[in-house]
C-alpha cells in the first residue's frame, strides 16, 4: 500500500489490488496492469484530468467513508500532489504486479524518473541563457526601427511627388490567388 497527501492535508492510500485496478478499468478506460509493457497507459495518465479520475477510483472507497464528493477529492489535486499521487500509483501497481517482474519494472521506473530529472535540471540550468535571449527580443522591440518615416535620410531623397526617382510611376498589378496555380 502506498500512500500520498492531497492540498487539503488528507491522506489517502492506494491499495494495489484486483479490485482497485478493475474499477480503474471499469469506470476510466484505462488498464494500469498493461501499463508496464505499454506506453498507451503511461500517456493517458499523463493528462491531468485522466489521472484525477484514475486517482479518484483508488481512492473511492476512502472518499465515500469520509463522505466526501468527486468534487472535494479534486480539489485537493495540485500539480504536485499529482505528482506525489502518480509516483504511488506506479509504484503500486509495479509491487501488484509478478514478483520475478518487479525488479526490471522498477528499474524501468527508476530510468525513467531519472531522466525526467535529468531533463529538469537541463531545463533549470538553461534558464538564464533563456532570460536573456527574451530581455533581448524586448530590448529589439522597444528600439526604434530605421524605418522611412523616421529616416532624414529617405524622405530627402524621395521628391515631393511621393515617388523615388527609381520608381517607374505604374503600381503593379497585384497577383492574387484563388487557389493553387489560379489568379484571381
């Protein structure tokens, strides 16, 4: 059995069992006893809403006896407590699943916390080059642009008819598509 704290300081228990894992099954579509030879599982709990119901049915039977609603029970899920709440999870149904598989699928486990951690700390370390690159397109957007308008240069060398001694005097036509290969 394995436990986590919600938001809200309750603590809940998550008992790797046929049953628990069959109301997983039954009410949220997902089957935690495939979840270590597949990725399917692992995605789906990835997404917040689905491990929030996943969690719930583990916990449905501790939510009822404490006369709770679905509705408290979610909101007590923070990120982190998910986080928390899906280490207990996987972890129970790794300790559910055949004892000669245990030790590969823990390992497993482990690798693959290692390398979100890992992935982490990457990200954290790159924080300041990242700060600074968006300081920089700021600073690149309050600089004043070269543009004509704001150029003494250009406008002294466009003529007070509005065209540039270059300029033939004739707009071109514009080229319009309706469509791939059809001019409008």
């Amino acid at each position: 059995m394995k436990t986590f704290t919600d938001a809200a300081g309750r603590q809940w228990e998550i008992v790797g069992s046929l049953a628990t894992f069959e109301r997983i099954r039954s009410e949220c579509q997902v089957d935690m006893l495939t979840m270590p030879t597949t990725q399917e599982c692992l995605r789906q709990i990835q997404d917040p809403y689905t491990l929030g119901r996943v969690l719930y049915e583990a916990c449905s039977k501790q939510v009822e006896a404490r006369g709770l609603s679905p509705e408290d029970f979610a909101g007590g899920m923070t990120a982190d407590v998910l986080a928390a709440a899906t280490d207990s999870l996987l972890e129970e149904t790794i300790f559910f699943c055949r004892s000669d598989l245990r030790p590969a699928l823990t390992m497993a486990y482990e690798k693959a916390k290692e390398r979100d951690r890992k992935a982490i700390q990457m990200l954290t370390a790159r924080l300041p080059t990242i700060g600074q690159m968006m300081d920089a397109a700021l600073d690149r957007m309050d600089a004043p642009t070269g543009s004509a308008t704001s150029s003494a240069a250009s406008s002294e060398s466009t003529p007070a008819t509005g065209r540039s001694g270059t300029s033939c005097g004739q707009p071109k036509a514009s080229k319009r598509r309706n469509g791939p290969g059809k001019a409008k």
